[in-house]
C-alpha cells in the first residue's frame, strides 16, 4: 500500500489544469447503455471510480479504449444486465446502471450498494420511483431484482428529498419510457444537468433542464442518438484547489474550471477575506492578509457542496476565531475531525454540527483517510503543518483526484507517493 509524506509550510505557486468531474463522468458513463452509437467521450478524469465504471460496463459486454483522458465506448453491444456484487461493493454509484439497463433491456438485476464510511446512504428513493413507473422489485440474496416487461411507463414522480444520483437514475430510465414523465423536486447539481443535456443531444424532450421540474417525453424504449462530449471541469477538486491555494496563503490559478459552478464556493472564500479572480473558464485565488472565520451549512446545489465540508474544516482551523459547520446531508461525514485533532486542530463535535477554534498550530503526524473528501482535508493541514505527515490509505484519493501529488508537486509543493 502506498502513503503520501507532505513537509509542510511551502508556499505554493502557478496553475494547476482541473480534470473532468468524476460525479458527471460516473453516469454520463451509465448513459452509454442507452446510446446506439458508439460514442467518444473527452476530458474523463483518470480516477479509480472511473475506471470502476468502465470495467462494470465490460462486464455487461461494452467494448471500451481509454487513453489521454478520452474513452471511446460501444455500448451497443451489451448483452448481460448483471451488476454483481463483486464490482458493485467497489463504488456505491455503480448503482447508476440500474435506471439504464432496466429502461433498456426490461429487467435487470444490480447488486445493493451496502454500506458506506460517511453514512446509510440508502437508494431507497431510486426504487420507489422505478416502482411507481410500473417496475416490480424484489430485494432478494443482496440484490435488487427489477422487471418492467411493458416498459416504464411515464407519470409524475416526486421525490421525497433531493437525491443526486437518484435524479440522474430516474432522468435516464425516464428517456426510454413509454410516455411523458414529470419529476419533481428533482437535484440541480451541474453533473444532472449535464446528464440532461447530453440526452437532449440525443432527441429526447426535456423541459426544465436545470430546474427542480423536469418533464421529460420518453423514447419509447428506442435507444438514443447520443452525441459525443466532453464531461464538464469537476467543481469539487476545483474547490479543493481553491483551499490549497487559500491555506497556504498563495497565489494559485486554476484552469479549465466552470466559475458559475462554483459562486457558494467563491462566496464563502471571498466572506473568508480572499480575492478571487474569475475569467470564463479560470479563477485565481489570492493571499488573505487574515483568514477570518466562517460559518458554513452544506446543502444541495446551489448550495455549499458537502463534498467541500471537509476541505473547509481543514481551512478553518487556520482563522483566527471560531467557526461552525453544520453538515446538513450525510449523518457521518466527521471523520476527518479525529485526525486533525492529533495534527493539532481544536474542534468539537455535537451532532452534525463542528465547532472550529482558530488559528491553531498544526503539527506533522501520521494520519489515516477515511473517505475520499476525508483525506483532502488532511493533504490541506499537512501543507500547513510543522514536518512531514504521513498520510495512510490514500486509495480513498485515487478514487477521485487525478495525478494528485504530480499536480501538488507543479504548485510547488513538497509530497511524494511512498511504499509502506
Ligand atoms: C452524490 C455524490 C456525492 C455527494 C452527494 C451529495 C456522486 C457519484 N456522488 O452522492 O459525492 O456527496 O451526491 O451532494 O455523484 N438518500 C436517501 N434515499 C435515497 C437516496 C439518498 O435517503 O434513495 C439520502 C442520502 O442518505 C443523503 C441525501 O439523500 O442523506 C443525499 O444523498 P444523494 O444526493 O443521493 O447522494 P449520492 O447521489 O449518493
């Protein structure tokens, strides 16, 4: 296994090129199934969860090449609609196949997802709308059993809370039913409405994109024109980026990003006394003369990203005063909180709310990543802190950042990949 050693108190410089978002490539991927084209995709980010992703759809019979940051990919020719548990227990978004290959083959069956480090995350509402659409479910040995021999039927869903995958799985089995389906309260995540577009580009009549109403007129169970794209910058790596830069007190730019993905994000970081530059498709981040404090409730989109709660938290401890984070999604998304408290931080847990003291002196430490926004979190203090942290179990990183310690080490940071 490999750990990652970080001297801290480096001053960062230059640019760093975003990748493609992981969580827009994970089901423009799943999408595939419903093409009936091959089709070639661009700026895919070369991350673990990606290449999960691609060997799940050759596992169904997809023939896939990626190189350079492009995948080219024939769906058309899977055969099997089979997502068995040994793959599936590797990424809980696996569970994306399942709008897909019911709406196109009328029965599938797709391993649950099972549990996961920041909390139940149950799919709970994913079957619920598959069922109120015509399809009969059965949970049996592990797995979800889905048949809709007639096809989905088009009708009003709504859901009961705002679901980011759940959305993208109803949108893609809604483009193959039969008839119009309404959606309601459905997730605005930029990832959705790219998921909307590229089947728009496909033919499929969609009303509301990027609304919380989509009304969507279903193929009929043809598959799609689909047209080749390039998966949109990932916001949340961009955000990170952003941390970095604003930590170590540096000048950093960031290319190939979306700014208006990103304005709570910005916001925040601006309350926080950073100036931020933005063009059409970069930002740079400017030194703080004092980092204030702040207080930060995630939600859903437009909202401040969960997936940044982490990354912030590490940035708080060095405000001098006290800030609050409120994590207002998942029950279990603190356990970055126990291992930047042995790097020094001063923060208090009371149910999903975090109490930052700052500024606090960070020491080097060995320290463990626990999920994959976990362990930004970690990389941020140990750019901060005095020596070298070892960070452990950094395959939690792999799942999600792109050539981490090549893009850290450009910035000017000190990091290296080792052997345990
Ligand atoms: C996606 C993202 C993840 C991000 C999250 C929230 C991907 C691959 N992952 O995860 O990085 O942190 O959105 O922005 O895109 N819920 C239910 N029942 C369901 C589904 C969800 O109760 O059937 C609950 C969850 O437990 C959670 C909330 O709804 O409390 C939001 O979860 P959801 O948006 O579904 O997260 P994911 O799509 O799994």
């Amino acid at each position: 296994m490999h750990y990652l050693a970080i001297k801290g108190k480096q001053k960062l410089s230059g640019s760093v090129a975003i990748s493609g978002a992981k969580n827009a490539a994970l089901p423009l991927l799943a999408l595939t199934l419903l093409s009936k084209r091959k089709l070639n995709i661009t700026n895919i980010p070369e991350v673990a969860d990606v290449k999960t992703l691609l060997q799940l759809l050759t596992n169904l019979g997809a023939v896939s090449t990626c190189k350079d940051n492009t995948v080219d990919i024939d769906a058309i020719s899977v055969n099997s609609a089979c997502a068995n548990y040994d793959i599936v227990r590797k990424m809980r978004a696996s569970i994306l196949v399942l709008g897909p290959l019911l709406a196109r083959f009328g029965h599938c069956e797709v391993s649950l997802p099972g549990g996961c480090a920041i909390g139940q995350r149950p799919i709970d509402l994913h079957l619920k709308a598959l069922e109120k659409r015509g399809a009969v479910i059965e949970i049996k040995q592990g797995y979800v059993l889905a048949k809709a021999p007639k096809g989905l039927q088009g009708t009003t869903i709504i859901f009961d809370k705002v679901t980011v995958t759940g959305s993208e799985n109803i949108i893609m089995a809604a483009a193959l039913a039969h008839g119009t389906t309404t959606l309601v309260n459905v997730a605005k995540e930029p990832e959705v409405v790219q998921v909307c577009e590229v089947l728009a580009s496909g033919g499929v009549s969609i009303e509301g994109i990027g609304s919380s109403k989509l009304i969507i007129k279903g193929s009929g169970g043809k598959l799609l024109d689909i047209q080749d794209f390039s998966v949109i910058p990932d916001r949340i790596e961009a955000g990170t980026y952003l941390c970095a830069g604003a930590i170590t007190k540096s000048k950093i730019t960031l290319k190939n990003v979306n700014p208006k993905h990103l304005e709570a994000v910005i916001l925040k970081l601006e309350q926080m006394g950073f100036k931020i530059d933005e063009t059409k498709d970069t930002l740079t981040i400017h030194p703080a003369e004092k980092i204030l404090p702040s207080d930060i409730e995630t939600s859903e989109y437009p909202g401040f990203p969960t997936d940044l709660q982490a990354q912030f938290m590490a940035l708080c401890t060095q405000a001098k005063g006290t800030s609050i984070i409120d994590e207002r999604l998942f029950e279990n998304r603190f356990m970055h909180v126990s291992e930047l408290s042995r790097m020094g931080s001063n923060i208090k847990l009371k149910g999903h709310s975090a109490t930052v003291e700052g500024k606090a002196k960070l020491n080097a430490a060995d320290v463990m990543a626990t999920d994959l926004r976990a362990s930004s979190a970690l990389i941020l203090a140990a750019l901060v802190a005095d020596g070298t942290t070892k960070i452990h179990r950094i395959y939690h990183l792999d799942r999600g950042y792109e050539n981490l310690e090549g893009k850290f080490s450009k910035l000017g940071a000190h990091i290296e990949r080792l052997e345990e």
